[in-house]
C-alpha cells in the first residue's frame, strides 16, 4: 500500500511539475517507474530528490552520470526479469548500473530507468569446487574480503570500488593476469537475466555460445545477476605506490619501465606505471606488485633506486594492496578513458608519453582542466595461453597487445566538447609515434572496451567475433530490447 501510495505521489508531482505524462518522454518514463514499482514490490524505487536516487546513480567518473526518472534497485533475479519486460513491451530506455566505474556517458546511465544492481550483495565460496559465486551488485573489495580467510582470491580488479560486473563482462585485466589469464578465462559460470525475462545459468556446457558472447561483450545479451570465478591460492603480496616528482626521477622511471617491460619474465610480478600532468606538474604514480611476500633481489631494484617523493610498498594483504592506492578520492570528478594497444612499450614511446603530456597544459589554458595520464600496463606475451576456449574479448588472441589507458579530468559539464577533444588528440599523437617507431598494427588491434572511448567502432572492439556475435543476438534478443541501454551495441 505505501508502494502504491508513493507511485500515486510521483505521478502527482510530475503533473504538478508540468509534465504531460500521456506525450512526453520524461512523463511515459515515470509512468514506467511506476508500473515498475508495483510489480517489484517490496523492492525500492527512487525517485529525483531521494537520497539513495542521488547514491545509486552516481558515478565514479561524474560526466558518465545522468537525471534518470528513477532508479529501481531490484533484489532478486525475479526482480530484474519483471523490469526487462516492462521495459522492454514499452520501449522505455534504461540503465545498467554495477559498480558505475565507466567513463563513457550513458553507458551505465539514461534519462529513463536506472537499474542500480546493488542489493545483488551474494558472496558464496564453495571449498569444494573451489569457486565462488557473487551477485553484481558488490565490488572486487567485498570478494576479496569474504575470501582472504579462506586463504584463496580471485582473477578480478586492480583498484579499489570497482564493481564486478562490467569489468568482468568486459574481459578483466587483473594483478594475477600473467600467471592466471583475464577475468573472463577464470568464469565458470553466470546467472542471466536473457532480455524476454528468463532467468538462465550460462556455462560453457549449457550454452557455449552464449558462454562465448558473454565473455566480453558487455551487456548485450541481457543483465548478468551473478558471476562463478575459480578461486586460488593466496598468502601475504609484496607491493604498494611510490610517487616520483622531478624531470630526474621521471626521466629514470620511464627508463626502469622500458626495463621492466621488456625484460621481467616472472609471472608473478606487475606493474602500473601512470605518467601524470596534474595542474601543470608532472608525476609518475606508480603500483608495484608481487605476487608473495617478497620479491625475489633484483626485480624491481631500478624502481626503488630512484629518489620517490612518496613510498608505501610493504608486504600486506592482497586487499589492502588493492585498497593502497586511494583511487577514491577522486569520485564524482568529471573524466574521460580512452585506450590505446601497444605491441612494445619503448624508451622512444616512453619518452613521447611524457613530452605529450607537457604540451597539454597550454591546451586547456582558462578552463577547469586537472589531469592527464597515461597508464603504462605491460603484461608476459602469454597471457592469452591461459584460456582453451573462445571468446568475445579479445576478437585475436593470436597477439598481446599491451593496455594503454588514457584518462583525463575537469568539473565544468560545460567544457566537456573540450576535454572530448583534448583526449582525443593526445591519442592520435600517440597513435602517431607508435606507427612511425614500426607498431603499425595499433591501429587495428583490439581494444578494450572497458577503457575504450564511447564513439570506438565496432569493429575495434568486436573484430572478427562481429558477425557470429549479430547472429547470436538476433536469436537471443531479436526485440533488441538490450539496445534501449547504452554500451557498444551489437546491431540485429
């Protein structure tokens, strides 16, 4: 009864507001809401005003964040299925939202119906199967967390508050991904929500290419409400952040990950190297890890020669050496990804890193511009051998293209023409450099929709799974109903 009374009091409002609930978009929206919120009941519906409307759809990156009518927070797998069918039999767009760490506006956002996957909080580990099973709704730190005293973890994020869905669902590169593979190469199963309402468990046995599509293709083929990862073994990690500040030390960062990266072969060690303008100073964040609790004499000697403006590298958890890097403490700020594959991180490419970003300052001269970097991934040339069946992500596992993610920040919305731009041309300059040092095949290379910008061909993304994948998609969403949320879209 209050549900009915609430839903009565929306519509009441809106019409109050101004709004035509029989003509306009905004007003068929809420009545959705409202039908949504009868048939879930006593699951939430939240409308613009509420607390946890403004919790619920925010974003990690603040320009990815949209005024949606509502946001409905659905429990239960049941749930979700009662929410494609309305919106899929009234063509309501909606949104998918797990963790909301996506950099590209309305990809996990809309004007219509939110669905925030937060109450799917499972966390279940089976010692026997040595699996576990987690509804999308939580983020890496809670798996790790429920698994640490079991002494097992997971192939899963890298950095603090990212939500398990999308990462996974977009291939999942990983601390443990040289000695494991991606994310998706450690999947046993998922629970999806199909866009009709059937609620189905997907395994390579059940439904291998379903299987296969789901394992980097995002949300294409319905809501994915829980993930089955094989666990393994996990003691005590070795590795923290050290931050460089001065053209010396950053000159012999860049040196020592050219090192790194064409010379490390032990699959238990990784690193992150971002390369930083920040307010017009240049700095090197970088991420050590070590996969035990110390690392073996020499490996990561030329990092730790170099005089560090700050230090925290320890042997810890394999939580808090997630948690070390407060990645956080910029959430709400307006912000845009973009990826670029590298066969071979170079001193040559290193050194154009750093000369792009000092240029970019000028650029972006009276406006509210912060940072830019760009995050240096190498990882072995075997991380692909790891998984004997397909999938969607990467489209060629025939090569290892390196990570290469872009990102750039500011808070005026009215700028963000600009910063779209900015990133862009930072990209193609290195873009450039790469295909004049001989790397031609960037520009052909998969890229990894997870940081990809939003506006990436298909055909960067999907590659030569494209066609197999639009024929999936006709026989599992032939109403397109996944095609009213945003993300790289297989067409029917």
């Amino acid at each position: 009864m209050a549900r009915l009374i609430l839903s009565s009091f929306v519509l009441l409002t809106a019409t109050q507001l101004g709004f035509t609930l029989d003509a306009s978009p905004l007003g068929n929206y809420v009545r959705v809401c409202s039908q949504i919120a009868r048939n879930i009941a006593p699951s939430p519906v939240y409308y613009p005003g509420s607390p946890n409307f403004q919790w619920l759809s925010s974003h990690w990156s603040g320009s990815s964040s949209q005024l949606s009518a509502c946001v409905v927070e659905p429990r239960s797998a049941s749930d979700v299925s009662k929410i494609l069918r309305i919106v899929g039999s009234t063509r309501t767009p909606f949104a998918v939202q797990s963790g909301g760490h996506t950099a590209n506006p309305g990809f996990s956002s809309t004007k219509g119906v939110h669905v925030s996957l937060n109450s799917l909080r499972s966390i279940r580990y089976d010692r026997f199967s040595k699996t576990v099973e987690f509804g999308t709704g939580v983020i890496w730190d809670d798996v790790y967390a429920a698994l640490e005293p079991y002494g097992v973890s997971v192939v899963g994020g890298r950095n603090t508050g990212v939500g398990v869905g999308g990462f996974t669902l977009g291939g999942g590169y990983s601390w443990k991904t040289n000695q494991l593979g991606l994310t998706i190469d450690t999947v046993t199963a998922f629970e999806l929500v199909k866009p009709n309402g059937d609620v189905v468990t997907v395994t390579e046995t059940s439904d291998p290419k379903l299987f296969f599509a789901l394992k980097g293709s995002q949300n294409n083929f319905g809501i994915v409400t829980k993930i089955n990862l094989k666990t393994f073994p996990q003691g005590p990690v070795w590795g923290g952040m050290i931050t460089y500040v001065g053209d010396e030390p950053i000159a012999a960062a860049r040196a020592a990950t050219a090192k790194f990266a064409n010379g490390v072969s032990d699959p238990k060690a990784s690193i992150i190297n971002s390369f930083i303008l920040s307010q017009g100073t240049p700095l090197v964040v970088l991420q050590l890890y070590y996969d035990g609790p110390r690392p073996p004499a020499g490996i990561f000697k030329d990092f730790l020669s170099i005089r560090a403006a700050a230090t925290d590298v320890s042997t810890r958890s394999y939580l808090s050496f997630v948690q070390s890097v407060p990645v956080n403490a910029s959430y709400g700020v307006r912000g845009y990804f973009e990826a670029v594959p590298v066969t071979k991180y170079t001193p040559k490419f290193l050194d154009l890193v750093s000369n792009t970003l000092a240029s970019t300052s000028a650029d972006f001269a009276n406006t509210s511009y912060i940072s830019t970097s760009v995050a240096i991934e190498p990882f072995l040339p075997t991380i692909y051998s790891h998984n004997t069946t397909p999938s969607a992500y990467p489209f060629d596992r025939s090569k290892v293209f390196q990570p290469c993610n872009l990102a750039m920040s500011w808070t005026n919305p009215a700028e963000d023409k600009i910063f779209e731009q900015g990133i862009k041309k930072v990209r193609d300059t290195l873009y450039a450099g790469l295909i004049e040092e001989g790397q031609t095949e960037t520009r052909t290379a998969p890229l990894y929709s997870n940081n990809a910008i939003w506006d990436t061909s298909l055909t960067r993304i999907y590659g030569s799974n494209l066609p197999v994948l639009k024929t999936l998609k006709a026989q599992v969403d032939p109403s397109n109903v996944m095609g009213l949320a945003g993300g790289f879209k297989i067409p029917i």
